[in-house]
C-alpha cells in the first residue's frame, strides 16, 4: 500500500456501531476516531417514565450487553428510591451479569479479533479452516445463552429481572440440568485461552491508569468500588466528583477522565490489572501456566484479548461453583418505591458501566444520566493509536492500518453503546 502521508478507515469493520478513522502522518501523528453512529438520546427519553420501565428500556441500548444495562438501570433505580433486595437476587443478577460477559467475549475473541490475526476479512472464510475452533466457540456460546435465558426469560433483553427482583425463579433441575452443561466446558474454556495466545499478540507499551470495581476476597461484576492500579478507591456514590466527560466536535460520543488525574482505561484487562489475586485457583494457575509475559498491572491493550479469555474461564468456574452450592427458591418481590437519587455502576463486558437517576414520589423519572465502558475508553484509544502509529510509521501503510484496527477491536468497543 505504500508510504503516503494519510490512513483513512471510512468504516471499521468488525466492531459493534459505526466509526471512521483518520490518521494524518505528516510530523506529529494527527488523529480522529470519527464515531458517527446516530446519537440515539436514551437519557432524554427516559424521563417522563416509570421507575419500573427503565431496565427494559435501557436494555435495548445494546443487544450484546443488555444485561449490563438493565442491571446497572434496575440497580440504581435501587439506590435512589431505597428498594432492598434479598441475597438470592444479588446472586442470581451475578449469574445473569456473568453469563453475559463469556457470552459477550466468545463473540469477540472469535468472530471479530480472531480474522485480524489469520488475514481473513471476517469469520465466514474461516469456517472450513478453523472447525474445531468454530465448534468450540458455539458450545459455549450455547450454554451461556441456555443460562442466560434460565434466569431472564430469555438470552436477549430479558423479561423477569424488575426492581426489587425477579418475578419467577428456574426450578432446581433446571439448574442443574444447566450445571452439567457448564461443566461439559471447562475444556473448551481453558482451550479459548490457547487460542487466544496463538494470535501472537503484538508487542506494545501503552502505560495508562487502570479502573474497575472490586470487591475484597471475590472477583466481582456487579458491586463493590471504584478503584485502580494508581491509588483510586472511591465509592460509587462519588463518581461524579472523580470523572468527567466531554463533547467533541468530531464524534457523537463524549470522551472521558479522570478529574485532576488524567486518561484512564476499564474492560478486562484494567479488571485483571486490579484483581488478579482474585481469580479462581483454575484460572489463575491456567494464566500462570500459558501466559506467562501477563504482567498485573498489564499495559499492553492488545492483551484485553488474553485478559477476556481467561475471564472466560473464571465466569464459567464462578457459575460452576455458584450452581453447585446454592439452591434457589421462589421469593415475592417487594418494591415500595420512595422519591430520591442514586446512581449504581457494573461491570460490562467491555468495562465500567454507570447509571444515575432521579426519581420522584410518583416513581416517574425526572433525570437519568449514562455513561458506557466506550466512553470511557474513547480517549485512552485515541492516544493509544497516536502511540503506536508514532512508533511504527515506517511500517508499509497496509500494514500500519491494520495495526490500528486490530488495537481499536482489541478494545471490543460498542460505538452503539457509546452515542445512547
């Protein structure tokens, strides 16, 4: 492709929402990642309804993480109108929110990284050349499904997950017809792993501040507080005094920072840079065994790929113990809502995730506010691929371009997400 001065990607396959990119190579290295997914106003048109309708509603920001929306919405709908919840429901939404994030993983790691890295355009001419591989992901693909839908209704946008609860609970053989399933794939886990590690990840130091929740003693998802490899340890409640956020005038996705801080990266790989000594013994004892060169704290974001396969690992082995030493049982939902404020934050797939709202005395929102893992990332990326295009621009331009793909899809960023 030659040497020219200028790289543009009108349209980046391969990703969830549309994006273009634009590198100018002439002295310091201009960059643009263009997000011109339509803004879709989600925070807008949330007020003016029900307590009780934002969880259904929100889900329908993302159909690969709807989960992660309704959960964090239905969570912080919690907080501001101080609905409580039993302690099976707090485990049931960490079975749900887990079987999202393997399920959200398996289709990134192989059907949108996996191509860059065997030169195929997508995962169709792949499927006579990679079979095993193929099977593999769509078992575990299913099952993830299979558990998902157990407790949603439903895989996609589920129906039984509302405040205070869940309106019907799977009958124990249900469980455990879905237990024997998750256990079928603890190979196909631990194999995803040496898969990934084939990809012969490129080389690359992109030191940044790593956030995540965390939770003492367990490897979290859906609570705990805001921390990072840096020193930061706050509660959720006080997001809003730690990070901003940003218009600018070539995307319709705000970016974000830390407040007096400075750019900061979520997802797995700053989950593992936080919590690694909280994995599984499996997991970790696999990470040791064929991934040796993942530091903790690790700042190669070509690795959020590793980092998303191992936790593919520790969300299976989570589910497996959970199912193996609980029984669930069926449970009213009490929810008497009370006018106030809150705000609640996960972790999606792809990173943290924060919902606020305000909710007055007739359980009718009045504000909502959302910030998605892409937003969060959106600058981190941009200067990541100023980074490694400074770096490598006497590289063959066809060469240097798909650099910077594989770098933005290591992200697996939801542009759709991003622009709510």
């Amino acid at each position: 492709m030659g040497r020219g001065a200028k790289i543009e990607i009108d349209y980046l396959a391969r990703v969830e929402g549309e994006t273009a990119l634009t590198v100018e190579l002439d002295g310091a290295p201009l960059l643009q990642l263009k997000i011109f997914e339509p803004p879709r106003f989600f925070e807008g048109f949330l007020v003016g309804r029900k307590y009780n309708e934002v969880g259904d509603i929100v889900s329908r920001i993302c159909g690969i993480c709807p989960i992660s929306h309704m959960t964090t919405a239905i969570l912080a709908v919690e907080k501001a109108t101080g609905i409580q919840v039993s302690e099976q429901t707090t485990v049931l939404r960490h079975l749900l929110a887990v079987s999202q994030i393997v399920a959200s993983h398996l289709v990134h790691l192989y059907t949108l990284a996996m191509p860059d890295y065997y030169g195929y355009p997508g995962i169709t001419g792949m499927l006579e050349r990679f079979p095993d591989e193929m099977a593999r992901f769509i078992r575990m693909k299913n099952v993830m499904n299979h558990l998902s839908g157990l407790i949603g209704g439903r895989p996609l946008h589920p129906v039984t997950h509302l405040p205070g609860g869940f309106t019907s609970i799977p009958h124990p053989d249900e469980f455990g017809g879905v237990l024997e399933e998750l256990r079928s794939i603890r190979a196909d886990a631990e194999q995803a792993v040496r898969d990934v590690v084939d990809f012969q990840l490129p080389e690359f130091f992109a030191p940044c501040e790593n956030v995540a929740l965390n939770t003492e003693n367990r490897y979290s998802f859906n609570e705990g507080r805001i921390v990072s490899d840096r020193g930061l340890d706050i509660s959720v409640d006080d997001y809003d005094a730690h990070f901003k956020e940003w218009e600018v005038p070539y995307a319709f996705a705000k970016q974000s920072a830390i407040a007096g801080r400075n750019i900061f990266r979520v997802g797995a790989l700053a989950r593992l840079s936080n919590k690694f000594d909280e994995l599984a013994d499996r997991t970790k004892s696999l990470a040791h065994e064929v991934c040796a060169g993942l530091r903790e704290p690790n700042h190669n974001p070509f690795n959020n790929n590793l980092a998303q396969s191992l936790e593919i690992v520790e969300g299976i082995e989570q589910c497996i113990g959970i199912l193996e030493s609980r029984v669930f049982e069926e449970e009213e939902i009490d929810a008497s809502p009370e006018p106030g404020a809150g705000g609640a934050a996960t972790e999606a797939p792809r990173g943290l995730l924060y919902h606020w709202y305000r909710i007055n005395r007739k359980g009718v929102v009045e504000q909502a506010k959302i910030v998605t893992p892409t937003a969060h990332n959106f600058l981190v990326i941009e200067r990541d691929l100023k980074e490694l295009v400074s770096e490598r621009r006497d590289l063959d331009r066809g060469k240097l371009r798909l650099l910077c793909e594989q770098l933005v899809r290591a992200y697996d960023p939801c542009f759709s997400c991003s622009v709510h």
